[in-house]
C-alpha cells in the first residue's frame, strides 16, 4: 500500500475463505449481558458454527455457561482469529496481545475502523477485517441470513407481506 491509497477490507472471496480456514475464535470484550452485541454474536457463533470459541473479558468468569478468560494470554489454545469488540482507543494494546499470541487474524466488528491499526497488523502478518460482523459475515456465506439476521429455513427470493 503506497502513501495515497486508503486501507480497504479484504474482498468478499477474501473473507470467506478466512472464515472457511478459521477453526478457533477469541472474543474480545464478550458481554455476559445478553443485551450486548457480543453475547448475540458469541450465541449465533456456539450454535451455528463449528468453531471452538473462547471469551476474553478480565470482569467476567463465566459467559454463555463458558470460562472467560482475563486475556488472550490466559486462553488454552492460540486463537486463529480474534474478533473485537473493543473501544477504539483499546485497539493498540488488543493488536499488541493479537501479535504476542500468536493468532493469524483480526477482525474488528461494527464501528472499530483504524487504518494504522490495519497497516500495521497486516506488516505483521495477520489478515484484517474491519467494521464488519462476524455473524452477519459468517452466516452471509452460509446460507443463514435473513433480513433481520436469523436463518429462517425458508429460501425464497420474494420478500414476506
């Protein structure tokens, strides 16, 4: 990337095949709130995919009847990719831990966009997904999104009354 382009997410092709090569997620910032995003993409992730998920949140024991962990240092595995649900001002120390680690990949979810953060996670080697969701994404190439993001199990092309 040259001085006068912008940081651009990985194609569409691009993030479903991170998705399809992901086995292990750390959830940054999960939510034992099930009001918070984070425990409604930490639910559709346990239910409706196959990868092993682990929650980081040092205020937390438990989430979603699994251990939280208080960083991703403390996790059992190296996570391949870790999804962010962090302020904006956290996204330095989250990528150092990211690095530190180990895991390949760093997915900032809705809101979270910081192209230095980008640049320098991708020098480093990690791919990079900003101000996406994991879920919409995840169930986008997976057949189970609907317009309010749940799989209904009806396909059709035509819109309910």
């Amino acid at each position: 990337m040259n001085a006068n382009e912008a940081w651009a997410n990985p194609s569409a092709r691009q993030r479903q095949s991170l998705l399809n090569r992901t086995r292990s997620v750390a959830v940054v910032g999960a939510s034992p709130n099930p009001a918070r995003a984070s425990n409604f993409v930490a639910t559709y992730l346990l239910a409706s995919t196959g990868y092993d998920v682990y929650f980081v949140n040092p205020n937390a024991s438990e989430i979603l009847g699994r251990p939280a962990y208080g960083s991703l240092a403390d996790l059992p595995v190296v996570p391949d990719l870790v999804d962010v649900f962090r302020r904006p001002a956290d996204l330095p120390a989250v990528l150092a831990e990211t690095l530190e680690v180990g895991a390949s990949a760093l997915w900032l979810q809705f809101g979270l966009h910081d192209e230095r953060i980008a640049v320098e996670a991708e020098s480093a080697g990690l791919a990079v997904v900003m101000d996406r969701c994991l879920k919409i994404e995840h169930a986008r190439f997976h057949g189970g999104l609907h317009l309010s993001g749940f799989n209904t199990g009806v396909i059709s092309s035509r819109r309910p009354r």
